[in-house]
C-alpha cells in the first residue's frame, strides 16, 4: 500500500528518497525537477549531515543544519507529489502494491523503479537483466575466455535493486539464504549481492506478469 501522503515524513533510514525522483518519467514532472537540480537534494543532504560533524563555529552549524532542514522540506514536497500522482493512476498503484509484497521492496523502491523500467512485467527475465545491467556477459575474443561481468544497462535501476539486495539479504528468508549459499561457495561479497540483486528484478518482473507468482513457490 501506498502511504498517505498528508501523513508521510522524511524517512531516518539510509533508503534512498532521491529514488522517488526516478520516477519522474512517469508523471511529466522530470523536465523541470532536472532543470532545477531538486534531483541532487538527497545527495546534497548527505554531504550536509556529514559535514556538520567537523564544525566547530556556531554560525557554520546553525547554517548547515538550516540548509538539512530546507532539504528535507523540499524532498517531502516531492514524496507528496509522486504519491499522489501514482495513486491517480490505478495500474500504478496497483504495480507498487504488488511490487511490494516481496520483502525488501518499500514504496520508494518499487516506485523509482516503475520510473526506471517501465518494461518491468512486460519482457522476459534476460531481457529486463540486460536492460538493468545486471546480466552477467562474457569477454570471449577468440580462445580467450575472460571472467563474465555485468555492464551497461540503466544505472539508476541498476542502484535501486542493489540498495534493496542489501535490505533483502537481512530480512527476506528467500534471498538471504542464496546469499548465504553464494558465500558459501566462495563468491565474493559484491559478486553474491549482485547476484541477489538479478534474482531480485526476476522475481519482480515475475510478480508483474504473472498473478499466481509466489516468491516460496520460486
């Protein structure tokens, strides 16, 4: 379900809200949030919050957290906003609420990536990894055969299902036992969460297609 958007405040998680914005695209409203670089007030704020801890002046710090607290205004305006334009679109709402039955998908996410892959439901599982750059490719050249590594793609779905693989291994039981398995076997920790990350987008590209998809029964 989506949240209210009357009642949403800016979140003290590490999720994304810059991920709101990648779903932009969707509503038309992506021309003037670029145009006025409220698409980098997230990352703006992050840079703020870290640097009040090495001020020592009072003026400085009364600043900065003035400057923090403008930030998270203008980032709930925008919350506000996308949250009202995808509950006007029922097959929106509809795409995020299934989205986020599958544990390590919240709201932010699942819109942001409506936003960056409106694809998702619609083409095959290689297809949809291609696109999010997640699909391991080979570096063969003739009887040389060089190690498979993801590339290209679109780097901001591509951020999205990484940040929701490490929310994924922690407290979702499906994937956090590949994860487990991965490891096991000796992968390193980046490889085995990208991993999770592909088995994620399939399994989302699953739910959108499919209306009996289960993630117990994958």
């Amino acid at each position: 379900m989506l949240p209210n958007p009357r009642n949403n405040k800016p979140s003290k998680l590490c999720w994304p809200n810059a991920t709101l914005l990648c779903a932009l695209p969707l509503c038309g409203y992506a021309a003037c949030a670029s145009r006025s670089g409220r698409r980098f007030a997230p990352s703006i704020r992050a840079v703020e919050k870290t640097r009040l801890h090495t001020l020592e002046e009072k003026f400085a710090i009364a600043q900065t957290k003035r400057h923090i607290v403008f930030l998270n205004r203008e980032i709930l305006k925008v919350e506000k906003q996308l949250l009202s334009l995808a509950k006007e679109v029922p097959q929106w709402a509809a795409a995020i609420g299934k989205l986020q039955q599958i544990k390590g998908i919240r709201w932010r996410i699942a819109l942001g990536l409506l936003g960056h892959l409106p694809e998702l439901g619609s083409i095959n599982r290689r297809a949809i990894a291609k696109l999010a750059g997640l699909a391991p490719l080979n570096r063969d050249s003739g009887q040389y055969r060089g190690q498979r590594r993801i590339c290209g793609g679109r780097a901001g779905a591509r951020r999205l299902l990484y940040l929701a693989s490490l929310h994924a291994i922690r407290h979702n039981p499906v994937l956090k036992a590949f994860f487990q398995r991965l490891k096991a076997r000796g992968k390193p920790g980046k490889s085995a969460l990208c991993a999770v990350a592909h088995k994620l987008l399939t399994y989302l590209n699953s739910t959108l297609k499919n209306l009996h998809f289960s993630l117990a029964n994958s």
